[in-house]
C-alpha cells in the first residue's frame, strides 16, 4: 500500500453500502440466524460495527490528533447488546455513522500517520496502526456475518458441501 489513508479510506467506504445491500435485500430472519450456538449472526456482527463506529475508532482517531491516550475497550462489557433494532435500521444507522467517520477521517494528513500515543493495554500505539485496525476490523466482521449467512446455504448444497469445508461452521454440529 503507497497509500494507507486512501486505502483506509477505500475500504471504510465500502462497508456501509455492503451492509445496506445485506440488511435490504435478505429476509430478517437470515440475518438473525447464528451460524452455530454462541457464535455471531449477521445482525449480532453489524451492531458490534455500529457500536465499534460510534464509541471505538472516531473516538480514538480524535484522541491521536489531540494527543490523548486511549482505554481498552471491552465489546461485551461496553457493547450496546440485542435490543430487538430491525436490520435494515441497524444499516442505516451504520451509514450515518460512517458518513461523519469518514468526514473526520478526511482531516487526517499523511504526517498524523506516525502520532503516537499510549493504549491502556497495548502500550505505545501509532495512528496508522489504529487505521489499519479499522479497516481489518470492517473486512473481519463483514466476512463473518457473511460467513453466518452462508452456512444454510452450504448445508443443503448436497453433494457440493464439501467445497465449503473451510466456511461451514455446522458441518459437524
């Protein structure tokens, strides 16, 4: 990557529209549906992104540029858990949340790249790491949810299934 804020910057932006598709065009209960027991669903994986755009990394990319050290944050502990929101709300919600993360992520320079600051848990950490740790952050729980997605799908794929060996969750379950 030549570029890490316009590769940042080109992943984040895919994500939203990538969850408004997801969230308009598959029926609720699908994205509802875990892939195994105690495992995510899709919707478990997008209100983890909501809460993660909302209390996570604007918050932190404002603490670099001001200089302040960020605390760890425990999704389980500080996560907004299952109130029931509708798929389609969780999305939008998202996009709204993303569109202003992306406004501030504009103001970032390539010089902010190596501001450094301290984690609670991780020590001295710089902003291009925390970037990239957005990006990856995104691509994982995206390709989890659509790996939940997938998993009834692979079941009644018959003679197919094992094709989908390394992505079905409930092979053996």
């Amino acid at each position: 990557m030549n570029d890490p804020l316009a590769s940042v910057r080109a992943v984040l932006e895919t994500t939203a529209p990538r969850w408004l598709t997801l969230a308009a065009t598959l029926p609720p209960d699908l994205l509802r549906r875990p892939p195994a027991p105690g495992e995510w669903s899709a919707v478990d994986c997008i209100r983890h992104l909501n809460d993660a755009e909302r209390d996570v990394f604007p918050v932190r990319v404002r603490a670099f540029l001001a200089g302040r050290n960020l605390t760890p944050y425990d999704p389980v502990a500080q996560g907004s858990g299952d109130v029931g929101e509708a798929p389609l709300a969780l999305a939008e919600d998202f996009a709204r949340l993303r569109q202003e993360s992306l406004v501030l992520l504009a103001q970032v320079q390539p010089g902010d790249l190596k501001r450094e600051v301290i984690h609670g848990e991780y020590g001295p950490v710089q902003l291009a790491e925390l970037l990239h740790l957005w990006a990856a952050h995104d691509l994982m729980h995206t390709v989890q949810a659509e790996q939940a997605l997938m998993q009834p799908f692979a079941a009644g794929s018959g003679p197919w299934r094992p094709g989908f060996a390394a992505h079905d969750v409930t092979r053996d379950a």
